[in-house]
C-alpha cells in the first residue's frame, strides 16, 4: 500500500502534462507568391537531308524541299522575330556545285518559302549565300506557336544543272537560325 502513495501523486500528473502537450499542437499556414517571368523564346527542327533531284528534260534544275518545325513566342507590343538560312559549308567535292564560285556565272543554289502562321515566308525567290544569312520568315508582336505541334516554314530549293558539273555526288550544309524578341 505504502508504493501505491508513491505512484498516486505521479498518475495526478499525467493529466497536466498531457494537456499542456495538446495545447502546444495547434496548426499554422504560410503562403509564398510564386513568379515567373515568360521571355521571347524561338526553337526548330529541320528535316535531313534534303535530296535535289532533276524531274523532266535534260538539263532542268535540280529541286527539293526542306521542311523547318519550328516554335516561337515574341513580345507583346514590341516583339519581332525570324527564320534565316546560312550556307556553312559549300558544296564538296570541288568540280560540281557551288554557292561561293560557281563553274559558270549565273549558277545559284535559289530557294522560295511557304510558312504557316505565325509566319510571313519570305517574298519571292532568294539566293543561298555562304556570306550572309538569307530570309525564310519573320514574326511580328506577340507571334506564338501551339505548344504540342508548332508550326512549319518550308524552303523549296533549285539549283543550276550545269553541263559543267562533273559527275558524283554533291553535298553542302545549309544552317537554319531561329530568333525572338
């Protein structure tokens, strides 16, 4: 009996210390702000290689057609942006096509463009050059693509079918840029 006096006062404390353990608990919240600032981006893909071919009389140009998948989102108010395309590399071996000296004046590797919104393809024909980028399109304000499929530009190619051009196979690499503001 006499350890049961010695446990008592220490059961009479149980209760306190588990009140007080409850009214330590409560619940709190807290809230941030979450920001994000969305740029002008531009992304593509092109379609490789891309194979000119001569369909009909002798001597017609050779043709083919590249396809650009690109994505893009410009500014608002002021945004602009565009397609270009750069011969980085002429055509090898030597004694065939070529966009830096051709065999004969007048020889040109010349393309056109399609696009589709929110594209404009460039106007009329244009001449492929390993100086200079050359145009396929350009956006204006606020030009976004949809975000699973994109949009295409494409670029239909001819090239001089020269007499001169030695027999064999002929390659060159053309880059495409895409840019956005």
């Amino acid at each position: 009996m006499k350890s049961l006096w010695k446990i008592l006062p220490l059961l009479a404390l149980i209760p306190l210390l588990t009140a007080s353990v409850g009214h330590a608990q409560g619940s709190a919240t807290g809230a941030t702000s979450v920001t994000v600032s969305v740029g002008p981006e531009g992304a593509l893909t092109v379609t490789s290689p891309t194979s000119l071919t001569a369909v009909g009389t002798v001597f017609n140009s050779y043709s083919g057609t590249t396809t650009v998948t690109y994505f893009v989102r410009t500014t608002q108010s002021t945004g602009n942006g565009n397609i270009t395309l750069k011969v980085t590399s002429d055509f090898s071996p030597a004694n065939g096509p070529s966009v830096t000296t051709p065999p004969t004046a007048g020889d040109a590797l010349k393309y056109t463009c399609v696009g589709a919104a929110p594209a404009t393809p460039c106007s009329g024909s244009q001449t492929a050059s390993t100086g200079a980028s050359t145009p396929v399109a350009t956006f204006g304000a606020d030009a976004h693509t949809t975000s699973t499929s994109g949009s295409t530009a494409t670029t239909s190619w001819t090239l001089t079918n020269d007499p001169v051009y030695k027999t064999g196979s002929y390659s060159a690499t053309v880059t495409f840029t895409i840019s956005a503001t």
